[in-house]
C-alpha cells in the first residue's frame, strides 16, 4: 500500500518548508534511510530521510516551492500503483483551506454577515481564548520520540516568552526547549523520564486558573484516535515480531531478598541519576520519595551515608546473581541504528599504517613554547586531515545512489565521547584555520558535548570524520564509518619503540592509524595517496604552516 509523505517539522518554530533539492526523482527505487530531499527549514537546510521502502511514486512539492507542514511532499509505494486517490485527496484539501481561507462575506443593509467566523468560533470554543496546547517539538532531522529530562518549571508557574521550559533528550543531545508564549503553565503532560512520540501533548499554557482538564483529554483522546486508525489501515504485508518476553531484574540468592519495587528495577529521574554519579552514590541505597518510589532530586540531596548502613542488608546478600536495567536513550538508539546502517550498507575496507612523530613532537614542544598558546595532537592531526583533504577530494566525499559528491569545502567531524554514547561535533572549514584556532574550536566543542549543551548546527554536515583513542592508551583500532562521510580516520597513541634509521636502530616514537573507507566512494589506491599526503604533513609539520 502506498505511503503519503507530507512535508514535516524539523523545527519546533516551523511552520512551513521549501523544497531545497530533490536527491531522488519519480520512479527511483527508496530504500529506508535514503536522503529524498533537502528541506529548508525557519532555521537550516536539512536532510529529510524516508522511513519507508518503495518506489517513488509521486513529487507534491517541486524544487524551490514552499508549502505548510503536513501538505502533500511525496508518494512512496508499490511500481505502477493507482494512487490518485492520493493525489486527488490532497488537491481536496489544499483547495478547502484555500476556501477557508477567503472568507465569504453578505451584505445586507449595509451590514456584512462573516460566515465563516460563526463556524470558526464554535470550533474554537473547545479552546479559551488566551490558552496554548504545547506538543513535543521535533528537535532533530532524525528524532521521533523525545524524553523530559527535566522540567525547569512547574505547574502554577509564570512562564515568559523565551524562557526554558524544559530539557528534551532527543536522539542526539539532550536540549533546552523554550517557550514562544507568555502565561501561566496550567498543565503537564510528562513526567520527569517519561517519553512520548513528536507531537504528543506536552504542556499547556494559558492565563492563570484556566480549566484546562477537558482539553488534555480532548488532545489525548484525538492522539489516541488518530494512532489506532494508523494501525488498522490496511497493509500488504504486515511484520509481526514474535511476542517480546517481560525483562525483569533477577536474584538469585540462598535467602530471600527484597527490592523497593516489585519488578526490580530502580526507578530514578534522569537528573537524580546524574547527581548520584557525580556524589558516589549506589542508587540501589536511596529511598525514592516521587510517585510510585521514584528517586528524585531531593532524595539525593537529603541523601545520608548512614542510609546506607540501614538499607545494605536489604539489597546485598551472600553470593546472589543480579543485573541493574538502564533503558536506552534516545542517544543510544541513535547510535546504534546508525552506525548499524552504516557497517551493513557500505563495503567497508581498512588501511593501516605508521607514522614516525619524532618531527611532530618537537614541533609541538617549539610551537606551545610561544607565549598563551597550547596545541595538542589531535589539532595537529585535524590540520594536517585538512590539508590532505583538500588535496584528495574523492576522500572527503559522499555517496548517493545516483551520484557522488565531491565536497570543495572541508568540515572535519571529531568524535567525543559522553556518558550516554557518542557526539561528533564539527569543526568547520578546518583547513582555512590556524592550530589554534582548530584546539579552541575543538575544546570548546568537547566541554559543550560532555555537558549536552551542542546546538544540532555544531554537530551538522561532517565531510570526514577523526576518531582519536590515543589518550587512553589505545595503540591501534578501527571505526565505523560516520555517513554519509566515505570516511573515518582512527588515531593511536604514541609509543616509544626501537626504529631503525639510516640503518641504525635507535629510539623512536610512532603512531599507528588506521583509515576505514566506503570502497563505494574511495578505491584503495586513493586512500593509499590520501595517507602518502597525510603523512608527509605529520611528519614534516612545518609545511603545515607554509
């Protein structure tokens, strides 16, 4: 069965989209996760990816032309299905709103009668004047659900335009959402961890003492509704998965042990979570005083070390088996659905080599000597990327089905690890930028991925990826490649070994790195070059700077 596709949210303040460039034309095969358009939005172009699989059966919105949210983008479905029920259905309603819209006016002695306001008004008596439903905003390209980390205000609250409502973990970065309306925040419709699907009700707003309780229902009942239609409308081939077991924590011991919950698990606020890792403390110690013995802020605050001493005989016992349970995040779905993606469509292959750093760290030493400046490797090793980039185009390309794209400008992804995953923030136009002006871009970037503060604007449009282990003592690895990148560079550390030169072994230090390319985009004899070029930069960092 064909599936319409209409012109999404990809900002919380959007409210209609221009079709920048179509990437795929009418009878072009989709496969889930193809790129169909360039969308721009209030705030950036973006990439629109398809969910579905099919062939593309119809275009709505042509390149250039701008349309509202949820109008007619694309038709994907069987080659060579009738879908001008589809097209007719949607011409309908593009010429009711432009009906609606042109209001009908009588005059009779010199009195004009507005038909359309009395049905206007009937409809909007659901809905005081002054009262505005707030719905789970679309924060990123890719998020389809989102989690309230944490609610900045509460119910009764004066809320102001501009100021944060909440903290959103999407599927790339938890984010302050805030509020384009003014009022008194009447009602909340997640909790504190809870998650819902974009557009869900998530707040309303409105002036103080509303009775807001009918139309939370309303919204909810229509939600409801709307999802159940989705469900029962008729497919071709419908997957079942097989029935999915209740996971539950397990314990096994020789005497019987109890849990403050009945299934096991420990139910905490993502920000109660975070305070206990920060302050040592076992959750599994805590007294949880929310609903249903959820650990809050508050119980980690008022949180004593003799708590402990009361509660550890209830929760440890003599050679038990026991598992924590921590639910996936939104980040972590993300990465795995990605870089899954990425190791099973591109033919990935590796090239592995070793660079001689004794040049590179007398470099270092000379060029952190000059007053107020401090570089380290892995700006080095950006710089140098950069370079070699601009030198290798094929190399900082990407891949589309139709087409290959060779990028003129480099932007250069730097992989950062955070508690929940992974971030790549993007250090753009780097080979343009001195080193130290790669090292504060690049620690700026890492302090604000560490604490989830990066705008999606930071973490955008990568046309080659670093990841660096060397820190940690990794000698050698490889990576997944970062699409739609062709590639990704993997980074070692530095070790002091015997090497032998002008054919005397002697002490040395080097550093293993390891290339992993889309043999799709780059063949192995260009890869081979594009190192051949990094390594003269690394090796001789001096010509980095001429």
């Amino acid at each position: 069965m064909a599936e319409v596709i209409n012109m999404p949210r990809l900002s919380d303040t959007m409210e209609e989209g221009t079709v920048a460039t179509w990437l795929k034309k009418v009878g072009d095969k989709i496969e889930e996760g193809d790129i169909l358009a360039e969308i721009e939005t209030d705030k950036a172009t973006m990439d629109f990816e398809s969910f579905n699989e099919g062939t593309l059966l119809h275009i709505g919105i042509g390149e250039g032309e701008t349309a509202k949210v949820d109008t007619l983008l694309a038709i994907i479905g069987e080659e060579g299905e009738d879908i001008s029920q589809y097209v007719n259905a949607s011409e309908a309603k593009v010429k009711d709103n432009d009906q609606s819209s042109s209001v009908e006016k009588v005059e009779d002695d010199n009195q004009v009668e507005t038909k359309d306001d009395s049905e206007e008004s009937s409809e909007k008596q659901d809905i005081p004047e002054g009262v505005i439903v707030v719905t789970m905003p679309r924060l990123s390209d890719t998020m389809e659900e989102g989690t309230v980390a944490t609610w900045l205000k509460k119910v009764g609250d004066t809320v102001d335009e501009g100021e944060i409502l909440a903290e959103i973990e999407t599927d790339k970065a938890t984010m302050d959402f805030e509020s384009f309306q003014s009022g008194t925040l009447l009602y909340v419709g997640l909790n504190e961890g809870d998650s819902a699907k974009v557009d869900s009700l998530l707040a309303i707003i409105g002036p103080a003492g509303t009775d807001v309780s009918g139309i939370a229902k309303n919204f909810k009942a229509e939600n409801t509704s709307s999802e159940e239609k989705k469900q029962e409308a008729p497919k071709k081939e419908e997957k079942k998965d097989a029935p999915k077991a209740e996971t539950k924590k397990e314990t096994k011991a020789s005497t019987p042990v109890s849990t403050s919950n009945s299934n096991g698990r420990i139910h905490a606020s993502p920000l109660a979570k975070k305070m206990a890792e920060e302050k040592g403390i076992n959750l599994s110690q805590v007294n949880g005083s929310g609903e249903n013995g959820r650990i809050v802020k508050r119980d980690i605050e008022n949180y004593t070390p003799t708590q402990a001493g009361t509660q550890v005989g209830k929760f440890v016992a003599s050679g038990q088996e026991d598992f924590d349970e921590v639910p996936n995040s939104n980040m972590r779905k993300a990465i795995a659905k990605n870089l899954a993606k990425s190791k099973f469509s591109a033919p990935h292959y590796y090239l592995n080599v070793e660079f001689d750093m004794d040049n590179a760290m007398a470099f270092r030493v000379q060029y952190n000597s000059i007053p107020d400046t401090k570089i380290s490797y892995n700006d080095m090793i950006v710089k140098a990327c950069a370079l070699a980039l601009k030198a290798h185009p094929q190399v900082n390309s990407q891949w589309f089905d139709d087409r290959m794209q060779l990028n003129n400008h480099v932007h250069i992804g730097v992989a950062v690890a955070v508690p929940d995953g992974l971030l790549v923030p993007v250090v753009k136009f780097a080979n343009e930028q001195s080193l130290p002006q790669i090292g504060a871009a690049v620690k700026e970037y890492a302090g604000k991925a560490r604490s989830k503060k990066l705008s999606l604007d930071e973490m955008e449009g990568s046309t080659f990826t670093i990841s660096n282990l060397g820190m940690f003592g990794i000698d050698n690895f490889t990576s997944i490649i970062n699409q739609p990148n062709s590639a990704i560079l993997s980074v070692g550390a530095i070790v002091a070994k015997p090497v032998v030169k002008n054919g005397q072994v002697v002490a040395g230090n080097t550093m293993k790195l390891t290339l992993a390319c889309d043999h799709r985009t780059v063949d192995g004899a260009t890869g081979a070059q594009f190192l051949q070029t990094l390594k003269g930069y690394i090796e001789n960092p001096v010509t980095m700077l001429v």
